[in-house]
C-alpha cells in the first residue's frame, strides 16, 4: 500500500514538472474585466489609459462560471479594480477534479491544487510587470477550487485574499487544512452554513476557526447554496473588505 502511494505521488510530480511550462496558456486565455468596460478584455489586448489595483481570481473546478465567477469580476470591476480571471482549463489535457452531480471531488486530476499554485505565481508576475497595476495593491481571491487554492497560497504579498465557498476546513489531509499565505495577510471567508458541498463532510466547518492571530472576517451566510454571489451580503462584505484593505 505504502509503495503505490510513494509511486503515485511521484508520477503526480513527474506530470507537474512536465506541465508547469504551459502555464502561460492560463495567463494568455484568461478573462479580463476592467472599470469602465461592460464586455471583457483579454490579457494579450489589455492597453488602459491609467494605474489600477488587480484582483487575481481563481475560478472553480469546472472553469469559469459566467452566472458566477463572471459577475463577482464585474462588481469588482466596477470597484475600480482590474480583475483577472487565468483560466486553468485552457492548459493541455487538464481535466476537472470534482463532479457538480456528486458536489465533491473526484481526485481523477490531483495535479489540479498544485496547478492552481503555480497560476497564481504566473499571474502575479505578469501583473506586477505591466504597465497598468498601481504597484500598491493587489488582492487573490478565489471560488471552490479557487477558494481552496487561495486559502492554500503561500505567496506573500497580497493586500488581503477572499475565500468563496471554501471552510479552510480538511479532517484527514493538513495541507488543505488552514490558510497557508503569511499571517500579516487580512482575508474574507464567505460560505453558506449548510453548503451541500461541505456540509456533514471531511470539509465542514469554517475558516474563522482555523485563522488564529490573522485578520479575518468570516461571513457565514444562511441556506444550503454553493455559489456566493447572488447574495447581497456577500457583495456587500467583499467590496467593503476590498476597499479597506487598499493601499494610498
């Protein structure tokens, strides 16, 4: 048993060396909201006539959600924020690590969380190397998949992470259990209570409860929904966090 298991997870890391140098395709087909703009921009398009603060979102397991993942974006954006969506999917032979029907993960691509780690390293550089980011602020923030790599980030330098959907929560594995980024670091949790993604799982509970010594504020939303935006607390929460987190 213990040799299947050591044999498995070193072709996981064999196919993540092999695969990391395509990352760029996250960057290159990633969806781009800007202020001021109803329709999207792409990253290879992006000339803006001034400096804006960047929030990195990071979409859920099945891709970018335009009823959800879409709309957070849009409100962001009209926060005065670029938002740049990478989207994992556009990278060869990636497959989704979770079923919608089961609402859980599959495991059928373990590759994904390590995936999603090395996106988040992409995007920041080539953010912090354009012309348009302010140099002061920039956000992660993430949904599902996405929230759970957000809360796994151990990258530095962000002004604050918001967590969608995710409880920081893993009874059996430590590496999923927590946040990971630097304590200095503020972050926003939003989650319904009952989410059937989570609730009466491995993963239930919240991230409040694993954020000793960090600033973070916990939303916990009333009813069994998965996806966040639709609530008004939710949007209300998240722009006020984004905006006191800014940087002069």
């Amino acid at each position: 048993m213990m040799t299947k298991f050591f044999i498995s997870w070193i072709a996981l890391l064999f196919l993540t060396a092999a695969q990391a140098k395509d990352v760029e395709l996250s960057w290159e087909k990633a969806v781009v909201h800007v202020p001021g703009a109803f329709f999207s921009k792409s990253t290879n398009d992006l000339v803006l006539d001034k400096k804006y603060p960047a929030v990195i979102y990071l979409h859920g397991c099945t891709g970018i959600h335009i009823g959800h993942d879409i709309q957070w974006a849009k409100l962001m954006a009209a926060q005065n924020f670029v938002v740049v969506l990478p989207d994992s999917m556009a990278r060869p032979k990636r497959l989704s690590n979770c079923d919608p029907k089961l609402q859980g993960g599959t495991n059928i691509f373990p590759a994904a969380y390590e995936y999603r780690q090395q996106e988040i390293s992409y995007a920041k550089d080539q953010i912090m190397t354009s012309s348009w980011w302010d140099q002061k602020n920039i956000f992660l923030a993430g949904h599902s998949e996405g929230g759970i790599a957000t809360a796994q980030s151990s990258h530095g330098g962000f002004n604050g992470l918001f967590i969608s959907g995710w409880t920081c929560t893993h009874k059996f594995n430590p590496a999923f259990d927590g946040l990971k980024s630097p304590i200095e670091i503020p972050a926003i949790a939003v989650a319904f209570v009952d989410d059937s993604w989570r609730k009466g799982k491995f993963n239930e509970g919240r991230c409040a409860t694993k954020s000793a010594g960090r600033n973070l504020t916990q939303i916990d939303l009333p009813g069994k929904e998965h996806n966040t935006y639709d609530s008004r607390l939710a949007r209300e929460s998240v722009v006020k966090f984004l905006n006191e987190n800014l940087k002069p």
